[in-house]
C-alpha cells in the first residue's frame, strides 16, 4: 500500500538508544565509583584529608580536598573525552591492555606487600604537612599582624577573604591536587573516559572520591591505621583485571 508510512520503527529505534544511553551511564558510573574506592582508599591523597582532619577544622579540610579531586576528575575526563577522535575501536583495546596492565601490578604490588605496609606513606604525609604547618607559621611572623607598608586599610578585606578562603583550605586544595596529578586514579579516570560514558565516569568518580574523602575526614587517624592498604591493593588488582576481562564478552561498538 502506497499511502502507508513506517512510523513505529522510527519511536522502536528512539527508545532502544535511550535505552543504551542509560545503560552506558550506569555502567560508566559503576565502573568509575568502583574503581576509584579501590584506588584511593589507603592512598596519599587519603591520608592528607585523615591527617588534615585531626589537627584543622574538618569542613575546610573536606571543602580544600573534594574541590582539588572534582577538579582533578573534570579535567581527567576531558583528557580521556578527548582521545575519542580516535577510532573506538581502538581507545576501547588499548584501555582494555591498560586496565590489564595495572591490575596486574597492583596485584603483585599487593602480594608483596607486608601487612602494615600503609605506615611509611603515613609518616611520609605526615611529614610533608609538618613542613607545610612550619612554612605557614614563618610566613605568619614575616608578615606580622598587619601589612606596615599597606596601611591599616587593606587588613579588613584581609580577613573577610580569609574567612573563605583559608590558608588551611588552600593548603589541604594543593597538597590533594598535587598529591592526584599523574596518581594511579589519575591516569584510570583518563582510561575510562576514552571508553565509557564520559558524564557517568565524572559523577561515578566525584561521587567515590567523595566517599573516601569523606570516610578519612570522619574517621582520621583510627581508619587510617586500621585500613589495610594490602588487602586493598589485591582487591584493586582483582576490579581492575575484571574491567579488563569483560572486554572479552562486550563488543567496542556496544555503547557502554
């Protein structure tokens, strides 16, 4: 019948790429949360906020540390988002041989490691916030209670400033920043983005650094000594190998 036209298959075709659009963000989101739990827990940037939170104000340690990693997860993903010119063919291989790669080494990272190993990190950063306390407190007397040369009338805009922008809030922002750039989650957000859904790999990885964040902010010192970055480190590897393996029974032109 000429009259006739096909419109059915035009709304079957809407809803199945619908479908697969959520189904790429749910995967991209599980895949990034997970990923980042197992790669942050027991790490630097984690024992900068636990140690952070015992000696400043928690908030202003949680507020410095979450803006430099959801910073520091934007612009992962756009690297990541970026190398989606090349054919997805081959980003989806090369990131499937990487998360192998890592797994692997964090794998016999973890078999080697002794049970306690976390404590010389610890100290590490613990050490490193020392200096940055000391490097404070000389600035703090070189600068006395007020600019001479200024004037009087440059402190008030001073302080009101420094209620938002504290000198512990730029310091737990740059020690995180610092500490995340070229880090093993780093560089596993970037994979990630060049293979999954790039919106679901930012909310997944904001949301797992939030969760670590959080849990080192809350728990300090106790959850930091009580963590055992071993058993971390070999559970990664075991996550890390699986994402690899699935490659095996999902096909590059899948969408998620």
């Amino acid at each position: 019948q000429k009259g006739s036209s096909p419109v059915a298959p035009v709304h079957i075709v809407n809803e199945e790429s619908a479908d697969k659009t959520n189904l790429g963000f749910i995967h991209a989101f599980v895949a990034a949360i997970s990923v980042i739990i197992v790669s942050e827990l027991g790490d630097k940037t984690f024992f900068i906020a636990a140690i952070m939170a015992m000696r400043y104000n928690r908030l202003t340690v949680l507020a410095g540390a979450m803006l430099a990693l959801g910073l520091m997860t934007c612009l992962s993903v756009l690297f990541g988002y970026a190398t989606t010119v090349i054919p997805r063919v081959y980003t989806y291989y090369v990131s499937t041989a990487l998360f192998a790669i890592f797994g692997i080494r964090m794998l016999r990272e973890g078999l080697k490691m002794s049970p306690d190993e976390g404590q010389e990190e610890l100290e590490e950063v613990q050490a490193e916030i020392k200096k940055k306390d000391e490097e404070l407190q000389r600035t703090k007397l070189l600068n006395g209670p007020g600019d001479v040369e200024s004037g009087p009338g440059t402190t008030i805009p001073q302080k009101k400033w420094l209620h938002f922008i504290s000198p512990i809030f730029v310091q737990a922002f740059t020690l995180t920043f610092l500490a995340e750039w070229g880090d093993r989650s780093q560089l596993t957000t970037i994979v990630l983005a060049a293979r999954e859904d790039p919106y679901g790999v930012a909310v997944g990885g904001t949301v797992g650094h939030c969760l670590c964040t959080g849990l080192a902010v809350i728990g300090g010192r106790m959850i930091a000594q009580k963590i055992s970055v071993r058993t971390v480190t070999i559970i990664g590897g075991i996550v890390f190998l699986a994402f690899a393996f699935s490659a095996l029974f999902i096909s590059p032109d899948s969408g998620f």
